[in-house]
C-alpha cells in the first residue's frame, strides 16, 4: 500500500482511503453487515488506514456500523473521520447534540478528522456567525478530534473564500479527470498545495460514472493496459497528485476492494505516455455530450422555472457516462418545475443563448429519452 506523509498533520494515511457511504445492502436497503465487514477487513489487511464516514451515510447507519466494525483493530492502527452535517445545524446547540450523537453511534471518545460537511459559501458564513467553527477549534484544542476541515460542494470562489479564511488541517474536494472545471477543481487543487492544505480526493471516479465508460473509451484504455480497470486510470490520475492525501473510494463489492488494493500496491503514477491516453479519453467522453451547453445561464430565468442549464448538465453526463441511477437520482432531487417536462415552448430562451441552441427540441429530446429510460 502506498502511504503519502503529511508533515504538516504528523500523519501517514493510505493514499487509498475506504469511503463508507456504498456499502452492499440488504432488500430492505440496510447495510449488508457481514458483507461490509468482510470489505472493510480485506482493505485493512491490504494496508488501507483511512476509513471515512458522515452523519447521512447509509441513511443514518454508517457511523454505527463503522464504529463496531473497526473496534477489533487497535485504535492506533487507523484513521477515522466523520462529518458534522451543517445542512441540519441552524445552532449551536444542534451542533453540540448531533456531535454528541455521532460519537454515540461510533462508539469513541475521539476521532483522528472532523470535517464540516458539505459546505459552501452561504453555510461557511452561517457556520461562523454561530459560533460553530469556534467551538469546533475547542474540541480539537482538548484533543476531541486531531484535525479539523471542510468538505466542500460549490463555486471555486467560495472554496477560496473558505480556504483562506484560515489554517485548515486538510480538507475535501470533489475531483476526477473529468470534473477539472467544475466546483473546486484543478484551481482548488493548485490553490490548497499552494497554502499547504493537504487534499483528500472524494468522487475521483464521479459516482461510479468512470468505472464503465463507453466502449470508444474503454478501447483506448485496453490498447495501452488490457488488463487495466477503467477506474484504476481515474484513480491513478488523481492520486497521482502530490499535495492529495488520500483518494476515497465508495466501494460496493469485493471485487472493487481487489482492483483498488491492486492499484495502491506498489503505486505508479500515470507517465506521459498514459496522461496522454487520459487526455484522449476525456476528449471522447467529451465528444458524446447531446448539446453544446456552456452553462453561462444566459437564458436565465424561464418564464416557467426550467433551469435550463441545470437539465442540460444532467442530459448531458448522461451522454458521456450512460449511469442511469445517477441520472435518476439527481433528477429526482431537482424541484418538479426546474425539470425539462415543465418547459411550454415559449421560446424566450432561445432569443437570448449566444451558443443558438435549439433549446425547445432539445429539453424535448430529454423528455423523451427519460420517458425511454423510466419504462
């Protein structure tokens, strides 16, 4: 297993971390248990020492299932992390009672990381102004967790807002070889080694959406590597990058644990050679989007609540990555009036896209393929 030492932090971690939000399940939707267990020992047998876990996680029961599943190791022996959920704090003493909650379900008096969860720019300011951050700073000064940080989800203006606000021990950031313009991306990731915030990588392999990539893809992969997974060159990428931690991979199956624990075992970073592979793969993803949307929001607002831009995206990584339940389930958080099947016709958007996009016949043809989709 390779390890990356954090000078700053006085740690070792697994630069393979075990994400524990996609555990095997029952029918009934909870966590498979002796099928998680048996996950999560051949990862530490494997030399994994990173486990990360949050509030939602599971609906509730990561953080229980992780705590019993890790106390037969010694404690010494590995990192944990959890999450306080700030889309549910609206005060302190909410923060002080869901804490107190969680380290009930983990069973510990102490965590080695403790981040503020999805967090943007609005719930930064919010979390200051309660006082949360201050008493977060009190619980790592008396030793209640080691390392304090952020998980962040928004605009690369407010990562930088929040990353300069103050010394941050680490923090965590969406980033794949494809998500290098989106949130944070490369711009946060340049922007934290530059201020020597150590990153831990989440979605490096975008929610499943890289492990099986279109055939035209996947050829390039197996010209180079016929052996080679499509997500150990995702994983490869990103953990490639020097000021990255340790990567998180959700894994769902023993088979995913294997070709994760083959990739981190005796690491190699991708050579010129394959970066160029890479780059070409992107491009082909690329090359499959269904419109030429650029997400400049210039047909904003709708007369009738479409966020046009927002359906685009959606139809659009559904082109590149083919991933019906990611679809589904980012369609399904949308509010019903934002979605395509709302759009009248009227036409007003058209008259203001400088890309010319025949906005009505494509929010159409998304209607369509989702109506294909859901039969």
């Amino acid at each position: 297993m390779e390890y990356r030492k954090m000078e700053k932090l006085h740690v070792r971690p697994s630069l393979l971390g075990f994400g524990c939000m996609r555990f095997p399940t029952r029918p009934d939707g909870g966590i498979d248990e002796a099928q998680a267990q048996a996950m999560l020992d051949r990862a530490y047998r494997g030399g994994v020492n990173y486990f990360d876990t949050a509030y939602f996680y599971h609906n509730g029961a990561s953080e229980n299932f992780v705590g019993r599943a890790l106390a037969a190791y010694p404690r010494e022996s590995y990192f944990l992390t959890s999450k306080l959920p700030t889309t549910l704090i609206h005060s302190l003493d909410k923060a002080k009672t869901i804490f107190d909650e969680q380290m009930g379900r983990l069973q510990r008096d102490d965590l080695d990381f403790y981040l503020l969860h999805n967090i943007n720019g609005a719930r930064w300011r919010e979390m200051v102004e309660l006082g949360v951050v201050d008493w977060c700073l009190e619980l790592q000064r008396q030793g209640v967790f080691r390392h304090f940080g952020f998980s962040f989800h928004g605009a690369y203006e407010e990562f930088r807002e929040i990353l300069t606000a103050r010394d941050w021990d680490c923090c965590q950031i969406q980033f794949n070889y494809m998500d290098t313009e989106d949130q944070a991306g490369i711009r946060g990731y340049r922007l934290a080694e530059e201020l020597g915030v150590p990153l831990i990588v989440m979605e490096p392999i975008k929610g499943g959406s890289l492990a099986n990539p279109p055939e035209s893809v996947m050829r390039l992969f197996r010209e180079k590597h016929p052996g080679a997974s499509a997500s150990s060159w995702a994983l490869r990428w990103v953990a490639g990058m020097p000021n990255v931690m340790t990567v998180l991979s959700g894994m769902s199956t023993m088979e995913q644990v294997e070709d994760n624990l083959r990739t981190f075992t005796a690491f190699q970073p991708l050579d010129s050679g394959e970066q160029a592979v890479l780059e070409r793969a992107a491009a082909e993803f690329k090359r499959l989007v269904k419109n030429g949307c650029t997400g400049c929001r210039y047909c904003m607002p709708c007369p009738a609540g479409v966020d046009i831009p927002l359906n685009f995206k959606l139809w659009n990584d559904w082109g590149m990555f083919h991933n019906p339940p990611r679809f589904q389930a980012r369609w399904g958080n949308m509010e019903e009036a934002s979605r395509a099947t709302s759009c009248v016709g009227c036409g007003a958007c058209e008259e203001k896209c400088p890309q010319g996009l025949d906005i009505r016949g494509d929010l159409l043809r998304l209607r369509e393929e989702l109506a294909a989709l859901e039969q």
